[in-house]
C-alpha cells in the first residue's frame, strides 16, 4: 500500500465506524456525518503522527547502533 494512501484509508476507517456507533443511537443522519467526518480527520492525523513516530524511532535506534 502507498505511504500516501496509508493515513486516507485509515481515517476513512475510523470515520465510518464513528458513523455506524452514532446510527445505533438513532442520533440524526445529518450529526452522524458531522461526527463521522471529524473522526475521519482525527484519524489521519493521528496516522500522520503515528508515521513520523515511527521513523523517528526507526532514526534513533540506528543511530545507537552506528555508536
């Protein structure tokens, strides 16, 4: 999978669960979508984030290794 792919999947993925949650509660369509497509923004940033983490670490531990 694409690096750029990676973080639209994911906040897709976290948007339609928060839209599926807010349907059990018979909350209305229109707040489902709004609280979905904020969900959907938290989670693509939360994978950016998460990403840059990660190769930081990645960064840092090799750095060790080289001293």
């Amino acid at each position: 999978m694409p690096k750029k792919l990676k973080p639209f999947l994911e906040g897709l993925a976290v948007g339609c669960v928060f839209i599926s949650i807010t349907m059990l509660f018979q909350i209305p369509l229109y707040m489902s979508f709004i609280i979905g497509a904020l969900a959907a923004l938290g989670g693509y940033r939360n994978s950016i984030k998460m990403d840059k983490e990660k190769v930081a670490k990645k960064q840092q531990h090799q750095s060790k290794e080289v001293e």
